[in-house]
C-alpha cells in the first residue's frame, strides 16, 4: 500500500504560478510510475502530467511547453506539479496517484490521495 499527500494548493492570480507536492508512504514511490490529475466541479478527473520511474521522462496536457512541470524526488519519496501561467480554468482539486505504468488514464493508477484545491482567480 501506499498512500499519498498532496498538499500546496491555494488561491493565486491569472498568470501566476505554484508548486504542488505529494508526500508518499508506505512504499518507495521509485517503484512507481506517478501521475498528477486533476477534478473541477461538476466534472470528469482528467489527466495533467505523468512521469516515468526514473524522472527522465514526462508528459502533460500541455505538451512539454512549460505550463505544467512534473517532476519527483525518489529519495524524500515525492513528486510535484508546478503549475505556471495559471489560468481560471485550472481551478480543480489536483490529485496525486501512483501505478504500475506510464500512463495518462486513471485506471493505470492504483493509489490516490485526497486531493488539495487550486482555486485561479483574480
């Protein structure tokens, strides 16, 4: 098992930026591929970036253009997500969750924290 924290979130203006973390436990998460989703209200989780065992390799909705960095740290057992040039339709619970495969669906994902809200907004 291992069970996860997210933690970070907050109020930040359009354009602005901030750095989510996920505490993990139980497990080392450097056997884990690890992933950041993310829920706002009244719609499907949907996906936000993904990064390999090793940290070499990433993906995000935004296609590498730096709006959404994922990044980890095996050694204090943690990943984040920057978020960067925020914009109002980033407000979401941003989830993090750990599996056994390099993926951008939620059923490749075995273990979920509870979530911590962005919320864009001037």
């Amino acid at each position: 098992q291992v069970q996860l924290v997210e933690s970070g979130g907050g109020l930040i203006q359009p354009g602005g930026s901030l750095r989510l973390s996920c505490a993990a436990s139980g497990r080392a998460i450097s056997n884990y591929f690890m992933g950041w989703f993310r829920q706002a209200s009244g719609k499907e989780r949907e996906f936000v970036a993904a990064i390999h065992l090793d940290g070499d390799h990433t993906t995000d909705i935004d296609l590498g253009r730096g709006r959404f960095i994922i990044s980890r740290d095996n050694d204090k057992n943690a990943v984040y997500l920057q978020i960067n040039r925020a914009k109002p339709e980033d407000t979401a619970v941003y989830y993090c969750a750990a599996g056994d495969h390099f993926s951008t669906l939620r059923r490749a994902y075995s273990y979920w924290g509870q979530g911590t809200q962005v919320a864009v907004s001037s």
